[in-house]
C-alpha cells in the first residue's frame, strides 16, 4: 500500500523511462518494476508479458466470478525531456514547489497512476474483501504509437475479459473543474519525402535549372488548406459526425474563456476552420498539421545549395466517424497528385488510430445496447468527483489521441470511462511538465468513493 503518494511518484517520476531512445533502456526496466511492485504490495498477481519492444504489465486481482471487474489501462513510458536546458529543474530529479510536483512523467502519465493505486490501497485496506475484480495493463510503449498493443490484445482478449476499462490520461480545464472526457480523436500520421537531384546542388551554377524539392513540397503543403482554414482534400470531411446539443451545452460549461486560451497559447489570434468556434475545433473537429518539415543546410551562417530531397512530417487528428486508413489514402493521393513533375514524392507507411466515442446515459444518443454497468459508472464517476472537487464533472470530447481506446473497443469490446487528471498548465510533452498536488489529494478521494460504490452496484 502506498502510504505517500508525494513520495511514491518522486521515486517512480526517478525512473527515466522514454521509451522513444534506447538509451534509457535502464530506465524502462527501473519503472517497470516499480509499478509492478506497487501492484504485488497491493495482492494483484503480476505477470510481466514480453512484446517485440517494451513488456506490458498485467495484473490482476481475482474473486467470485459474479463480482464486476474493471480493467485499470496506464503506461509507464514517457517523453523524452529533451531540450534538456528549459527545465527549471532536472527533468528526472523531481522537484515540489507551487503545489506542484515538476519531472517528466508525473501528469503523463505516473501522477495519475499513483492517484488510482494509492486509493485502491485505501479502499482494499478499510475492506480486504471488497467485490470488486480488477485487472491492470501498464504499457511501455503508449509514447512511440503503442506498436506491441493490438498485437498483444489479439493474443491475450480472453484475459482481459471486463465490464470497463478506466483510464486517466486525459485532461481537465483546470485544477477545480474535472472533465470526464467522452470522445478521442483518430490519428493518421506519415512523412512525406520529396527527391531532386542526386546530390545537392550549387545554387548558382544548377540554379533555374531545376526544381527546388524545397519548394516543390512547400507547394505541396501549402495546397492541403485553403484560405478558411479547413483541409483542401476532397473527401475528408465527408464522413465527419455532427456535434450533439448536448455537447454544445457542455462547451459552454467550460471555465475558460477564449481570451484567457489565447492568453495561454500566446498567439496573436486564433486560425479555426470555418464552420467551428476555437473551442469546438479543438474537440469537435478534424485536423491536418504539419509536425516537422526539413531540407538544405541547416547550421549557423548559410550554404547555398539546392538540397537534393526535403521532408515533411504530417499528422491527421481524426474525429468520429472518419477512419483512418481512408484518411491517410485519401491525404497521400492528394499529396502524389499535386507533386510537380519534375521531382519525384514518397509518402511512408501510415500510423494509425481510429478516434472514439461514448454518449453518458441519459443524454441525447445513448446507445441503446450501453451496457447496464457502464451506465452506473458514469453515476458513481460523478457523484464522487463532485464530492471531492465541489462541482460536476464536464463531459466533453478530448483533441486528443489515446489509439488503444479504440482498439479495446474493437478488439475486446470494452468501453472506457475516461476521467482527465492532468491540465493544460501541466505542459505535458514540454519542458517543466508537473502534475498538480491539489488534483491528486482531491482525486485519491474521489477514486476510494469511485471504487467502493462500483463494487456496490
């Protein structure tokens, strides 16, 4: 039982797990244990499940086959905390100062981790024979794309058998106003390469001579949006789902005010798709960005050269009911289309992951098959975290991507109660990422309710 959650995630927060380099290979092992060693203390049998990469915890805590049983989903990968020089204070040292423990992975996603287990020790501890099963999957591999997972589901669905699965690896507005999150958003991500010359070129003696690969793919690119801001691709919004009354009802609930997010963002003004407000575009909408783009000399001063190839690394944020294996062909035949003659383009094998979505009992939609158990979740879901934080959760779409949501649903039929522990000033993926003391006093507390009413019925 974890006795100091402050203390227990400074020593798990220690382990440099970033599983991206395999460099910290050392790292990914001292997590592994750690988290497979909170589970053992608490009376799960832990099997450690090897894949082509990083193993995959399982564990589980048995009982009368006709108690329910929640499936708890984390991992225990991180970012890499590279640039190293931003940091206030070293990324693997863990620091406390502000209400806020700062060190890569404490709110993506170790924080919330140790808010489910330090409750469960709780709740176990007041009652050893709560009915309740449960069963955990800890990852190693959620931050490189989770390559090993639908492979390992595939192979394992019958040990995952569950009534839900529960994750915390989304996010809330603010410390004071939790959302539980409703939908996620697909992911289809490629690079594209576009070829000139065999080898750089001088640029006075070749120039004029041949197309630039610069700027044959700064055409390119440019011609995926147009002036309004939405995607310049025949097809891509034709599957899209309306947005729910509901679901505009809840926006409006959100603390946050435009003013206040582009204060936050530091941008001067904000560049949506026509047809969606900021806000929505965030949750509601589908996307294309580019995530890098490369060519030519790079270092201090110049060299002027033609380079001979020049790169793209492009993502699409996918939003119910598009898929992503027809996003992705119809993005890379636009791309082969519009390439000019005289280069040639090769797009990579696409990453993938449909996006996902559930309708709270009650609301307008419900599936009309949402399972009786499901339901009551939401009901203990809010009680407890409206007892804990003082107000009603929030229940919103997220931006977005969590790829084995939708692949638990697929592949083993499980939905997922979603409830977002870390916010926006959390700067997960960034330089000072920290998780708030206040959201994981409050969410202990909210969990030993949540556990002990679902084991109740």
């Amino acid at each position: 039982m974890i006795h100091d959650p402050i203390e227990a995630l400074t020593n798990y927060v220690r382990c440099p797990s970033v599983s991206a380099d395999s460099s910290y290979a050392d790292g990914l092992n001292a997590a592994r244990e750690f988290a497979a060693r909170q589970l053992q203390d608490l009376g799960f049998e832990v099997d450690i499940i090897k894949t082509p990469k990083h193993p995959i915890i399982f564990a589980e805590r048995g009982g009368d086959p006709s108690w329910p049983c929640v499936l708890i989903y984390g991992h225990y990968d991180v970012q890499p905390a590279d640039p190293f020089e931003l940091w206030d204070s070293p990324a693997f040292e863990p620091r406390v100062r502000d209400s806020r423990i700062f060190g890569r992975g404490s709110a993506d996603n170790k924080g919330p981790q140790i808010v489910h287990m330090t409750a469960l020790g709780r709740v176990l501890t007041k009652y050893p024979e709560l009915p309740l099963r449960i069963k955990y999957l800890i990852e190693g591999e959620e931050e490189i794309g989770s390559p090993s997972f639908k492979g390992f589901l595939n192979e394992h669905k019958d040990r995952l058998a569950a009534d839900m699965v529960l994750v915390s690896d989304t996010g809330s507005p603010s410390p004071e106003q939790i959302v539980v999150t409703t939908g996620l958003r697909g992911l289809a991500g490629f690079e594209v390469k576009v070829r000139g010359p065999k080898s750089d070129l001088h640029s006075g003696v070749h120039g004029g001579a041949v197309m630039n690969p610069l700027q044959a793919l700064m055409q390119i690119c440019s011609s995926l949006h147009g002036p309004d801001g939405r995607v310049n691709v025949p097809g891509f919004y034709d599957d899209v789902l309306p947005v729910f009354q509901w679901e505009q009802d809840e926006l409006a609930r959100m603390p946050t005010t435009l003013e206040e997010y582009k204060d936050f963002l530091g941008v001067p003004e904000f560049h949506s798709a026509d047809g969606y407000t900021p806000f929505e575009a965030l949750r509601f909408g589908p996307t294309l960005e580019f995530n890098g783009v490369g060519g030519g000399y790079q270092g201090e001063g110049k060299k002027t050269v033609i380079p001979s190839e020049a790169f793209a690394k492009i993502s699409c944020r996918l939003v119910p009911n598009q898929k992503g294996r027809d996003i992705a062909e119809l993005v890379m035949k636009a791309i082969r289309d519009r390439c000019p003659p005289s280069v040639t383009v090769e797009v990579s094998d696409p990453e993938m992951g449909d996006p996902y979505l559930v309708v709270p009992p009650g609301h307008e939609n419900t599936p009309a098959d949402q399972s009786p158990f499901f339901a009551r979740a939401f009901t203990h879901a809010e009680k407890a975290i409206k007892g804990s934080f003082g107000t009603k959760p929030i229940y919103l779409r997220e931006g977005g991507s969590i790829p084995i949501i939708s692949d638990l649903k697929e592949v083993v039929g499980l939905d997922s109660l979603l409830i977002g522990l870390f916010t926006p000033e959390d700067n997960l993926h960034a330089p000072n990422e920290s998780f708030h003391l206040g959201i994981l006093e409050k969410a202990i507390s909210a969990f030993e309710e949540f556990f002990v009413d679902l084991a109740s019925g």
